[in-house]
C-alpha cells in the first residue's frame, strides 16, 4: 500500500502515519525527519534545505522532490510506505506521479486530516518541538493555506482522496481511516 497523509501543522500526520504504518506494515516516510537528518548529517542537500526550515519556510520542490526520489529508492520502501507532509505543492503532487511511474508505482490513496486552524496551533504548541515557535507555526498554516489546499483539490480531480475529520480521538481517526481504504 502506497498512501499519502495531508494536513496543517498539528493535524495529526506524524500520529496517524504511524498508526497506519503499524496496521499495513508499510514504511512511514516522513519529510520532517528526512529533512532533519539531511541537516544533522551534513548532507549537500540538507545544507541547501536549513535555510528554508530555519525561516519557517518551505523547501523548494526541486530540493524536495530529490529528498523523497532518494528515500523512495531505497530498498525498505520497495513494499509500501506512507508518505508524511509530502507532497506539498501541486507541482510536488504531480511530480510524485511521474516519479511514481518511473518506479512503476501507484499511490493508492491520499488522506486529508481536517482540522481547524485553531486546532492545529494549539497542537503544534503543545508538541514542544524547537521549531515549533508562534510564528513559525503562524508561517506554516499560511503557506498550508497557500500550497496545500490546491494538492487536496488535485488529489479530489485524480479520484484519490479521503476526507477525514482530523479533530476526533487519534483513535478515532485511525480507525476512520482503516474502514474506508
């Protein structure tokens, strides 16, 4: 199975990826910690990318199309994954498909966490991690408004999205998930 999760900061990705990857027994791909290691690890595509997170700001999609191209390849995601706060723009949507093809791959579904913004501030508050600050997270939910809206649009048009109420139990949520893939 081959999924990707949508939603705002703190709309329960990180949680639901690793509910849904326990359950399928798929690898959980999350750009948030690809990212992380490639800064911490010194590596030519981390360095290019620190700039962008420090400001609170999204990675260019040629850098993140690289990031997923390389961790997509490598031989744990052969069987499955779920792809966590990937894609993030529509040209990243359709650059995932056409990647996709070239591994003749098919994504199976795209799940979209609803949550108010209210919500998802509050989350990302309570989650203390050091980029986690007001105003980045004030930053985040814009660009999500921004980028992220016109990918749920597109996975919609392409027949591959879920909705799910993001604001219920994590429970909840992971349950809604599994009985309606």
């Amino acid at each position: 199975m081959r999924l990707v999760i949508l939603g705002g900061t703190g709309s329960g990705k990180g949680t639901q990826t690793k509910a849904l990857s326990a359950h399928y027994q798929i690898r959980s791909i999350s750009t948030g910690s690809i990212l992380r290691d490639g800064i911490a690890s010194g590596t030519e595509l981390g360095k290019k990318a620190q700039p962008y997170l420090e400001k609170g700001g999204l990675v260019p999609d040629e850098l993140m199309i690289e990031f997923i191209k390389q961790r997509l390849l490598k031989s744990d995601a052969s069987k499955g994954w779920i792809l966590e706060g990937y894609p993030r723009t529509a040209f990243q949507a359709e650059e995932l498909d056409f990647l996709l093809k070239k591994l003749d791959q098919k994504l199976d579904s795209a799940i979209y966490l609803k949550v108010s913004e209210s919500i998802m501030k509050e989350r990302a508050l309570n989650r203390g991690l050091a980029d986690d600050q007001p105003e980045l997270i004030q930053r985040r939910l814009q660009a999500f408004q921004d980028f992220t809206v016109p990918i749920v649009e597109y996975y919609q048009y392409r027949g591959y999205l879920l909705n799910i109420d993001g604001e219920l139990s994590p429970e909840a949520v992971t349950d809604k998930i599994i009985f309606q893939l």
